[in-house]
C-alpha cells in the first residue's frame, strides 16, 4: 500500500497495554491546518459519525482512528486506520459518509474548513491525493488478492518504508478489524497468521504483538508472487 503506519518496537503484548507510537509514512500536512483546537477522544469514541455536518477536518496528532462504513446486518467495512500526522473527514459533501471511531490514546487537532482551507490549499490537496492512492490500492486488495497477499499487504503498510527485518510492533487493530478492512473472515485471517508463523515469516504475541521477521518474504506475498507457495508450504525464506 502506498501510505500507512510505521510502529515502534512493541512495549507489550496485549492492547490493553500502550501501543507503540505512530509516524506517518508520507509527509505529514503543517500542524497550522488544525491549529485551531485540541480534543483527546476515549477508545471506540466517535471523532464523527455517518452522517454528521462535514465542517471541520480533523488531524491525528496521537494514537489512531479507524474510518468505517456501516452496512445493514451490523456489517461494516474498514476503510482507513490513520496515525499521526493524517488528516481524515476529508469530504466534498456537506455530511459525513463514513464514521471515525477512535482506538486508543487518541488526539486529534480539530479545524474549521471555512476558516482553514483556502490559507492551506496545497496541504490539504496533498492529503485528499494520499486519501485517493490509499482507497485505490484498498480497491485493489478487496477485488483481486487473495487472503494471503491482502494480510501481508495490510502489515507492510504498517512497517514504513525504511524497516528492515525483523520489525516488532503493537497492532493497532484486533483481528476481528483487521478482517473487517481487508473484507475478511476473522477466521480467514487467524488461518493465515497461523500459516505465516509456521513458515517462519512472522512471530506472534498474545492478540496484539507481533513481529515480522522476513520483510522481503512478506513483500513476495504482497505481489503475489509466492502466495501460492506460502499456502502449499513451499516458500523458501531468503538468506
């Protein structure tokens, strides 16, 4: 995925515990577009809801936020769980059509769109470009990778552009979330982090923690290059 979360070495297994802290992978816009005012939001808090007046963008300065759409069925679909320096509620209608629900830790910067936006076009621009690569590669993953290339697209993006193996993280997301963005069973993905541990490629710690450890094999699946290796036992780990 083009854009995503980078996460530092994991202080503990378990959400309950602090999550590693998160650094946007692209330039993050100025902290003078939401300069305006300061608001900390309690895990599941709604920063906005579906539907909500669309008059005020909001930036993640702390923790991250999961943007989701409900379906009928208590079904939902997980667009987007932005880190720091992401702007979300980024809309060209005059409500909301999607919900921001916060996980843990959260602060967001609140600002005005009237007051805001024409002083900091290009900022803003520059997010709604970010917004589209990440929606398309998300379009991409849902309509044409299999499970196994949809996981380990879902854990690159979260590593930055710069780790190298191994990396150890906090998920900032359940398993039950990470099914609900990539379109999943929860099933579907307890299988195939279980498969990934027994090839070597991943460890895992409690339902949080975890750490990659063969970037490069991850990066093959990703591609598809090698999923159906990895689901046959036949992908051999690189030196």
């Amino acid at each position: 995925m083009e854009a995503g979360l980078a996460i530092s070495p994991a202080q503990g297994a378990e959400a309950g515990g602090a999550f590693g802290s998160f650094r946007a992978r692209t330039k993050a816009p100025s902290r003078a577009v939401l300069a305006s005012n300061m608001r900390r939001f309690a895990p599941h808090e709604a920063v906005f809801r579906e539907g909500d007046m669309a008059s005020a963008l909001y930036q993640v300065t702390q923790g991250a936020v999961m943007v989701l759409r409900t379906l009928s069925g208590g079904r939902r679909q997980i667009l987007d769980i932005a880190g720091p320096g992401r702007l979300i509620g980024l809309t060209s209608a005059k409500t909301h059509d999607c919900s921001a629900i916060a996980l843990k830790g959260v602060v967001v910067e609140i600002c005005d769109i009237e007051k805001n936006a024409p002083r900091h076009g290009r900022h803003l621009a520059t997010a709604m470009f970010d917004e589209i690569h990440r929606l398309r590669d998300l379009a991409t993953a849902l309509g044409r990778k299999t499970a196994a290339e949809r996981l380990a697209s879902f854990l690159l993006a979260l590593t930055g552009d710069d780790a190298a193996s191994p990396v150890e993280m906090v998920l900032p997301v359940s398993r039950q979330e990470i099914a609900d963005h990539l379109g999943l069973a929860i099933e579907t993905v307890c299988r195939n982090f279980t498969m990934m541990k027994r090839k070597g490629l991943v460890q895992l710690e409690g339902n949080y923690g975890l750490t990659i450890c063969d970037l490069d094999a991850l990066r093959q699946i990703a591609h598809g290059a090698a999923a159906d290796e990895l689901a046959d036992g036949r992908l051999a780990r690189r030196a």
